[in-house]
C-alpha cells in the first residue's frame, strides 16, 4: 500500500451466488485512488459500480457473495476501516429517517458513536450551515425538496468525519438544475473538507465536471475499460461549453458505446 | 363523523318505518333508545365483563407478539419460518379457534381473556416480524457504515420504521379482540354482553339484543379511535 493512497484494488472480483448459476459482477478491476482525490465511476447499468462501493465499504452481503482479490482501505481491511468508521455513504436516495427532524437526522451518526450533545450540537449546526440548510433545522424530511434532502445526507455523511466519502448517483433523481447546483456544492464540500471522493453517476457531463480522474467500466461483468485523467483546471463552469469538455465527453461516450449499451 | 352517523340512524328509523321488515330482523332507533336507558345498569355490568376480556386480551396478545417477534428477529431461519406460516394463518380463519379451545380452556372470565390474546398474538406476530425484516437494503448499510451495533440499529432503525405496521395491527386487533370476544361468549359464557344478547334472543327480547349490540359497538369504535389517536400521535411523518 502506497502511503498517499486511500483506497487500492487489486484484481478485485465479485460473485454473486443467490441465484441458481452465479454471477459475476465485477471481473478483475484494478484501480487506487489516492489521498483527497474526486474520482468518478461510470459505466453501463448494471455493470457492478455499486458493488464495488459496496465492497470497499464492507457493506456488501456475504450470505449469497464472493469477493476475490485484494481491497485496501487507509492502508488496512475494508472491515477495519468500516469499524473505525473511516467511510461516508451517500445513496441515490437521501435514506433520511423521516421520523426525525433534520438537526436529528444529522446527528443519528454522532449518536451511535456515543459523543456528547454539546458536542453534537456544535457540529451538527455547523454542517447544517455547510449545506446552507439551518433554517430548516426543526423540518422534517417530508417537508424538503429532494434536493435539499441529499443535502443533508451528505452532512450526515460528513457528520462523523469520514476519509471517504462514497457516492452512489447521489444527483440522479434530480433535474438538470438542481443537480449543477449540487455538482457546485460538493464541489466545495470537498475543497473545505479535502476528503476521498468516489462518485458513482449516469452522466459523463457529471463525472467531467466534477472529478480528477474518471474510471470507465465495461457492461457486465465489469471490467476496467479506461482511465481517463480530467486535465480541466477547476471551477470548472467556464469549460462546460469549451472544446476540451466536448471531447471528453466524446472519448466517454465511445468508450461506453462500444459496449454496445445504452448508459 | 357525528353528521354522518346522524344521518344513519335517521335512515335507519325511516327504513324501519316506511318498509315491511320484521321486527324479529331489525327494530328502530326509536324502540331501541328506551331499552337502553332502562337497563342501563345491566348493560354496562355486562359491557365491563366483555371490556375486560378485549382490553386485557388485547393487551397482553399484542405485547407478547412483540415481545416474541423482537426475540425470534435475532434468528433468520425462524423468523422466515414464521413469514411463511404467516400466509397459512391467514387464510385460516382463526375465529374457529374461539370455539374449540372453549373447550380446552374453560369458559370464565379468563378463558376468555386467553382466548382473545391467542387471536391476537398471531396477527401482530406475523405482521411484526415481516416488518423488521423489510426494513433492508441502503438504510440498512447505512447503519452498517456507523458500525452500529444490533440493538442500536434495532432501537434506532428497524422498530420506528415498522411502527405504521404495527399500529395497523394494533387497530386491526381492536376488531380481532371485540369479534373473539363475542364469539366465545356464544359459545358458553358466565357473562358478557355475547352471552347477554345469547339469552336475550331466546327470549325474543329484540330490543334488548339490538341494545347490547349498540353498546359493544359503540365502546368498541371508542377503543379503536383511541388507538388511531395514540397512532398520530407517534407517527407524525406517515
Ligand atoms: N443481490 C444480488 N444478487 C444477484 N445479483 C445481483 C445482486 N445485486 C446486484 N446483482 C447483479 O450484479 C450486477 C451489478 O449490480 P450493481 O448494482 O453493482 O450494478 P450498477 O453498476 O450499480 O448498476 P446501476 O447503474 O443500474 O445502478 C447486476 O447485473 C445485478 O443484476
Ligand atoms: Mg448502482
């Protein structure tokens, strides 16, 4: 293990073995990803991206899974850096406990690591003002946008610290808009908070405007297609429209079409 | 809801009226009314022996289903066992069971009681048990990610997310309880008003037996409104 990277795979493979003949999700996916870097994970649907985020969080179900190959997460096992709780989730859904007010639901985390509540209380108002959202301290999830509501699962996320923050096409259900927005937000996020970044989306636009380096992956089993490097200074709003942008989005696009799949 | 049950009964005394039915079928609000407040006292003892029998079989039912639930949670194989148990209970009609085990377990007071815990224990227990397991998936690894520790997980995560299940059960059991109740008291009582409309039909005494039907369903919509209050009290996000 390198010393400034977060995360290493090595002919990393994953068997999913409830159904009657197995299958194969991941094949043989090799990639780092070093300290306080954005990277990007796109690919064709179901080409295992999530279960990838799953393995390095631990979180994977291994009563019907099989994962071979090695994972390194801050230089030990995904397990032991589950248990020092070293990873920040972000789903595709904002997963909020709709029983709890806002304040509450960034807090949830703080609660189980058993800090005090002034404690809490200071940092969960403070990442409620990150996210621009401690007006709406005392609201409840159902009262919020959808995009407001990923807002503050991703304060949740940072509430506890984490190295790394994983995110599963966490802008996906968002329109066009919003999801700029978000893109700009989190953008920031990680300017202020330097942490690990590993992102999971749809949208080649997304993963160009947002990471350093982008891993393309092949359709089912998922296997390495490319990594490409993001040579594009940041912010990056002034390039949306540049030459340079467009052609990134072609190289992606090919690469992805050449699986003969629709992303 | 008050407008509504006026209009009901105003529909029910002009039905009576204006069409031929027997009165050995239905009799009118008008004759009924009278009764009731003859025999106020009568009916109330014999209101109290059922109530006692509902609320504690209620109780206890829906709390060891709980309680029972929450234990075999802890264990996949039983817990799936009991899901699929779940679909032959239900297509049983478990009221049957009201009069076998009179049999078995007597007639007083708290025979009775047992009896409707019974019936309400497997309801909750199914429902219960189906609705911790369904809680999966990403709030699941959510917690996994805190490297939450089971009952934490269970406090913070699993029970107030099956709650609007629960509660469905809950009030679902209110009917379960007052139907059982009734039920077993036909089936040999030393009181009740199961047993009170039992002998008052024997006699004919239609106005008495429309009496004690008013009056279980009356405290029985009490019972179930309080529980659909304590539900929105508990579930405001629903
Ligand atoms: N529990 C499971 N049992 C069996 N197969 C599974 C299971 N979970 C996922 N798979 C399969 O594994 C493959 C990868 O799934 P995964 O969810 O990681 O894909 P993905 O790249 O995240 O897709 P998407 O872009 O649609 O989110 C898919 O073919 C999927 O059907
Ligand atoms: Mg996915």
């Amino acid at each position: 293990m390198q010393k400034n990277n977060s995360i290493e795979l090595k002919e990393l493979s994953i068997l999913y073995n409830d159904l009657k003949i197995g299958l194969e999700a991941v094949s043989k996916v090799s990639f780092d990803v070093k300290n306080g870097e954005f990277i990007s994970i796109v690919g064709p649907s179901g080409c295992g991206k999530s279960t990838i985020l799953k393995v390095i969080s631990d979180t994977l179900d291994l009563s019907y899974s099989e994962t071979r190959g090695d994972v390194k997460v801050l230089g030990s096992s995904p397990k032991k850096a589950r248990e020092q709780r070293k990873i920040g989730f972000v789903f595709q859904k904002p997963t909020l406990l709709q029983w709890r007010n806002l304040e509450k639901n960034v807090s949830l985390p703080l609660e189980i690591i058993g800090l005090n509540k002034a404690e809490i209380k200071k940092r969960v108002k403070k990442l409620l003002k990150m996210v621009e959202l401690e007006k709406y301290a005392s609201y409840h999830p159902d009262q919020l946008s959808g995009g407001m509501q990923q807002k503050v699962s991703i304060a949740r996320a940072l509430a506890y610290d984490p190295e790394i923050l994983l995110m599963d096409e966490p802008f996906g259900a968002l329109d066009e808009i919003n999801r700029r927005k978000m893109n700009d937000e989190l953008l920031s996020v990680w300017k202020e908070t330097g942490k690990t970044i590993v992102f999971v989306t749809h949208s080649i636009e997304e993963a160009i405007y947002l990471s350093e380096r982008i891993i393309v992956l092949t359709k089912q089993p998922g296997r390495i297609k490319k990594i490409i490097n993001v040579d594009l200074p940041y912010p990056r709003k002034k390039e949306l429209g540049s030459m340079k942008f467009y052609k990134y989005i072609n190289q992606i696009r090919s690469l992805l079409e050449n699986e003969e799949e629709i992303v | 809801m008050a407008l509504s049950l006026g209009v009901f009964f105003i529909f029910w005394e002009l039905f009576v009226k204006y069409s031929d039915i027997s009165a050995i079928v239905l009799v009118a609000p008008s004759e009924i009314l009278p009764v009731i407040t003859n025999n106020y006292d009568t009916l109330l003892k014999e209101l109290k022996y059922t109530s006692e029998e509902v609320l504690y079989g209620w109780f206890w039912g829906n709390l060891l289903a709980l309680l029972t639930s929450i234990v075999i949670f802890s264990y996949k194989k039983i817990s799936d066992s009991v899901i699929s148990l779940g679909v032959i209970v239900n297509a049983v009609p478990l009221i049957a069971l009201a009069a076998i085990l009179g049999g078995f377990i007597g007639t007083d007071q708290n025979a009775k009681t047992i009896i409707v815990a019974i019936l309400c224990f497997f309801p909750m227990l199914i429902v219960a048990t189906t609705a911790f397991k369904r809680v999966n998936g990403d709030y699941k690894r959510l917690f996994d990610s805190y490297n939450s520790s089971k009952p934490i997980t269970f406090i913070k995560l699993i029970f107030p997310a099956s709650l609007p299940a629960i509660f469905t059960v809950l009030k679902l059991n209110v009917v379960n309880a007052i139907t059982t109740a009734i039920v077993s008291e036909f089936f040999g009582a030393h009181g009740g008003i199961g047993q009170f409309i039992l002998a008052r039909k024997g006699f004919y005494d239609l106005p008495m037996v429309w009496a004690g039907i008013f009056f279980i369903v009356i405290s029985g919509s009490l019972f179930y409104f309080t529980i659909e209050i304590a539900k929105r009290l508990f579930i405001k996000w629903n």
